[in-house]
C-alpha cells in the first residue's frame, strides 16, 4: 500500500465522519447499553476510549522518536505479542471516564493525528526507512493503523456489538 498526505487526510477524515455518524444516530439508551458477547470493548464508551488512547500512544511515540528518542512500540512494559494486555490495561484506564467526555477526546485526538499527517510530505509518510524511531514501519501505517482503520473497527465493533 503506498502512503499519501492526501489520501490518508481523507481515509481518517472519512471513517472519523462515518463512525461519528452512526453514534450519533443511536439513541441514548443505546450508547449505554452493553455489548452481546464477552469482548473486551463492552460499549461504546470502551471502542472510544481504546481509539483515543491508541491516539495517545502514537502522539507519544512520535514526539519522542522526531525528537531523537527511541518509543517504547507499542508501550513501555509491552511487546507486539502483549497486545490484548495492553489494550486491556488501556480499556480499564478510562472506566471512569464518560462517553460524553471521552467524545471531544477523540476529535481533539483526531485533529492531532490529522494535523501529523499534514506535516508530512508523501515521501516522508510512505518510506519506511525515513523515521529510525519507525524501525521499519511507514509513518503513513502507524497514522492509518491509528486513524481510518482503528475507525472502521470502531464502528463494525459498535455496530456488531449493538446487532446493528
């Protein structure tokens, strides 16, 4: 897959406006309801919650590695292979918090991915040898992984989950 300033711009703007679009279209009681099933997003407060931290991870591992550093990928005390860890000590991170506040968390987070993305020129998102902190991972897949792919997830899991 080949990497655009444009085209990721208009991936993650398309899937942020799409999973949007279908919260708001639920009504209340079905934005607190909880899931079918045993997974581990139980609502829709949990889907948002895991794309806006994911949105914090990257905002991390990019201020760290353009800055010289070397990102713990994907969290310091994690390894690919601890993934379900990770996004279940993230999951219970932001029990606390609602989804009316964890709602202009990710539009803000959003933004700031969008606003990465800008930054960037096409080469620049699309080598994977341009960031060492990278280690061979395209900038352009971190910010798709995080943004337009993450979104779809989030709807289908929405979507499923409230068997939509």
């Amino acid at each position: 897959m080949t990497f655009t300033h444009a085209g990721l711009l208009e991936r993650n703007d398309a899937e942020f406006t799409a999973l949007i679009a279908l919260i708001d279209s639920l009504a209340a009681d079905r934005l607190a309801e909880d899931f079918a099933g045993s997974g581990r997003d139980r609502n829709v407060r949990d889907v948002i919650a895991h794309l806006h931290a994911w949105h914090i991870l990257l905002e991390r591992w990019y201020s760290e590695g353009q800055s010289g550093g070397s990102p713990r990928i994907p969290a310091e005390g994690y390894s690919w292979a601890r993934l379900d860890d990770l996004n279940e000590e993230l999951r219970q991170q932001w029990q606390d918090t609602t989804l009316a506040e964890l709602l202009p968390l990710l539009k803000a987070s959003h933004e700031s991915l969008q606003a990465m993305v800008a930054l960037h020129t096409d080469a620049e998102l699309d080598d994977p040898g341009a960031y060492a902190w990278t280690r061979g991972t395209a900038l352009g897949e971190f910010a798709l992984e995080c943004g337009g792919n993450h979104y779809a997830w989030g709807r289908d899991t929405i979507a499923t989950g409230l068997g939509l």
